[in-house]
C-alpha cells in the first residue's frame, strides 16, 4: 500500500503549518531522504524529507494554506505498486461524497473535550481536495488506515466507537482485532461511550469581548483589519496561558555597570583580528547584554535552586544553565537559547548570539535552537525603557527584564557621586521560586554585574 505524507510536527506549539514550497510535483519519482516540501511554522522554516522511495501522487497539501498537524499530504507509491483507478474516480466523485465544510470541521459541544481522533481535516481547508481516507473518514467519522476501515466493515463495527491507537489517534489493525475480541460496537447501534463528568464540566472563566463587539466601539471606515498571523496568534495563546496559570512574583534591584562597561571595553580591544570576505575584523564584540547573559547563566549556578521548571508532580531541577534571548523579528519576537551559557566564554557567548539573532529574523532556526531552556533574558534598553516587567515564556520558572544603563545619582560613604544603573526585574514562577530564593539570585546576579572580573575566572 502507498505510503502516506503527513505534516508533521516539528514545534512542540505547533497546531497547524504552511507548505512554503515543494520540491517535487505530482507524478515525480522520489527517493527516501529527498527534501520533499518546506514548512513554515511561526518561527522557523523546516525542511522535510520524502519517508519512502517511489512516485509521488495524491498532493493535497497546497503551498500557503494552514493544514492541521498529522494531516496526509501526498502518497508515495512504490515503483511496483499500480496507481488503482478507484483513486482518480474518488477524487473526480469528492462532490456528493464530501461533507460541507461545516460538517468536517464541526467542533464537540461546548464542555466536551473532542476524542483522540478529532484532527481537521484538509479538505475543510479552502484549495485542497478530499483525500481518499478523508471520504472514507466521512462516512464513519473516524480517522483509520485503508485496512483497518476494510476490516471494521466486514466485522459490521462503527468506526466511530473506537479510540485508534495509531499516530494522532488513527484507527489501525491492532485496534480493530480488539475491538472484535471485546465485542465492538455494530453500525446499527453504535455509541460513543460519554466522557467521565469531571472531564465535561465547563470551567467558568470571563469571557472576552467578540470581535464584532470590539468593531461597533468605532466608525465604520476609520479601522483596517489585518489577519492574524500564526506568529501572533501563537503568541498571544502563550502569553494568556502564562498569565493564567504561573503565579508571578516580581524582584527589581539596581546594578552599578562601570566596572562592567570598563571591562568590556578593555576585552573588545584586546580583541584578535581574523580574516572576512570584507577583510579583517575583530574575532568578536561584546555587547552589555552578552555579558547580562553570562551572568545570569553563573547566577542560576550559584543559587542551582532556581534553576527550575515546574510540573504538578515534581520539581525539575536542571544541571546547566540554558539561557533564552528574546529576539524581535516582523510579527512578533522568539527566544533561541545560549545553551550551557555558565560555561562558554564571554567571546562565544557574543558570536554565538550574533549568529542565533541573525537565523531568528530569517526564521532560520531549528527547533533545538529556540526549544526548553531553563530562564530567559528581555533586553529593552536599547529603547531608553527604565524597567519593565516581563512575562515568563513556559517551562522556564525565571525571566529577567533588563532595562536601560544611565547615568544616575547615587549616594556613596555620604556623598552624592554620578554612576551609569542599570535596573532589572526578576519575574519568577512563585510555585518554583519563592520570594527568598528569587532575592537571592537577583543578588548573585546584581554581584556578577557589579565585579565583571568574576565571570572571567
């Protein structure tokens, strides 16, 4: 049997994607490892690659439209495996066969979760035909391989009734000879068993205001609507999750940076020169906030107890320190992470963010590279802005909000002298991090900061 193309997965947030462009056409032979299509996600394009050899046939999946994670895209048929006529007579006969859109897209009621396999399907996407399982699937309501639905149809089960155990809940063979050892549920009466109640009940939650509520506050033709991209809506999904359910608790101190500034003026200058297709240039810069990146990271080291995630059954306390740097690229921002950042050098430390910073605006990255981590760091103060608070970016426990350096009046031994401060805000997750605990990296940050030389040793 042909083998079939999905969308897969290749952000853990990811619901849907895009095919940006195919490397192959309808009727083109291909080879196992083959880059067959590109996807674009909200933060990075991802290349993937053909999971068999043979003929590519079947492509629904067109260029630009969302299309639901674990939904068939293509099929490839071995070289000696024939292109069946009930194929083309499927797709030629979709009309009649084919739900509306309503139909195939329909949503459970409201406070009952969908079953395990409740995927959308293309073709209630607009451009992209049925395929041959979609009008199989809409006829029994449920997603199955081609044998599994044979064999549920000689034993007279409903499709429907079974919870598949195939990837992204499709019904498969082990399913179906289960399911006629336990005595399934026949076509005549099928049921689908109800949810458990503590799983249907509705969580009251306040609402916010419709669309159509939002646009009757303002006159007709003083607004343009520009559609959300899946960027923004992911988030905006994130965000809302995050300040729902992480309690946040914020610490703010003042760090002195003349010592750090002189230092870091000392280290660019003494910097190698290295060879570039635009000549020489120094092997590297640093920035103030590759070196706020490096203290944070010996911090978490020193106070290894906030250097945690949550989960509801146990505290995950990380060896390294995986710092995430908030990048703004058009549409929205990401974090590609400095990955065991307590250990690297200063000079690393720089190009690497250089080089991760420079991927994320082209949205070049790999998942690994923006994925996990254990704190981040916002840097807002090339802006001006003073402080800010920012919002904690799930699993990290920590954020650090890093305004601008400025020359401020401090008072020293009873004298007033001018000193560059930088303020920054701690936002921790108080399930993993408590006042204490947070104060207390916020301190170690603060001596980092305050006696540069100690991130050199």
């Amino acid at each position: 049997m042909p083998t079939e193309v999905i969308l897969p997965k290749v952000d853990m947030d990811m619901a849907t994607g895009q095919i940006s462009r195919w490397f192959a056409e309808e009727g083109a032979r291909v080879k196992k490892g083959d880059v067959l299509f590109e996807i674009e996600t909200d933060k990075a394009a991802m290349e993937i690659d053909a999971p068999a050899s043979g003929v590519l046939r079947d492509v629904t999946g067109k260029e630009g439209i969302d299309i639901p994670v674990g939904a068939p895209v293509a099929w490839i048929y071995a070289d000696d495996e024939a292109y069946g006529a009930d194929v083309t007579a499927a797709k030629q006969d979709k009309g009649p066969i084919s739900p509306p859109v309503e139909e195939m897209s329909a949503k459970p009621t409201e406070g009952t979760p969908p079953t395990s396999h409740s995927v959308t399907p293309p073709s209630a996407l607009p451009g992209i035909s049925p395929t041959r399982e979609e009008i199989g699937q809409s006829r029994s309501g449920a997603r199955a391989t081609p044998l599994a639905r044979r064999l549920a149809r000689e034993a007279g089960l409903a499709l429907a009734s079974i919870i598949g155990s195939g990837p992204y809940g499709r019904v498969v063979k082990a399913d179906i000879d289960a399911a006629i050892a336990k005595g399934g549920f026949k076509e005549a009466s099928a049921v689908i068993p109800e949810a458990p109640a503590a799983a249907t009940a509705a969580v009251p939650s306040a609402k916010p205001m419709s669309d159509d509520q939002v646009l009757k506050l303002f006159e007709q033709g003083s607004y343009e609507l520009v559609p959300h991209d899946n960027m923004r809506k992911t988030i905006a999904r994130r965000l809302v999750e995050a300040k729902s359910t992480i309690p946040h608790f914020y610490l703010t101190l003042d760090c002195e940076l003349d010592a750090l500034l002189a230092l870091r003026t000392q280290i660019n200058a003494a910097a190698p020169m290295k060879k570039t297709e635009k000549g020489e240039a120094p092997a590297y810069k640093l920035s103030v906030n590759d070196m706020v990146i490096k203290a944070m990271a010996m911090a978490l080291k020193a106070v290894p107890d906030a250097n945690a995630s949550w989960t509801e059954s146990a505290m995950v306390k990380h060896k390294h320190a995986d710092v995430g740097v908030a990048v703004s690229i058009p549409g929205g921002l990401i974090t590609p992470i400095i990955r065991h950042a307590d250990e690297k050098t200063l000079s690393t430390i720089s190009n690497e963010m250089k080089d991760l910073a420079s991927r994320a605006r082209s949205r070049k990255l790999k998942p690994e590279e923006y994925q996990g981590g254990t704190t981040a760091v916002s840097n807002l103060g090339m802006f001006g802005i003073k402080d800010f608070a920012a919002v904690i970016n799930p699993p990290h426990a920590t954020i650090l909000a890093v305004g601008a350096g400025e020359e401020r009046a401090v008072v020293k031994n009873g004298e007033i002298k001018i000193a560059t401060v930088m303020s920054v805000t701690l936002s921790t997750d108080h399930r993993a991090v408590d006042g204490a605990l947070g104060a207390e990296l916020l301190v170690a940050f603060k001596r980092l900061i305050e006696n540069p030389m100690g991130m050199l040793v």
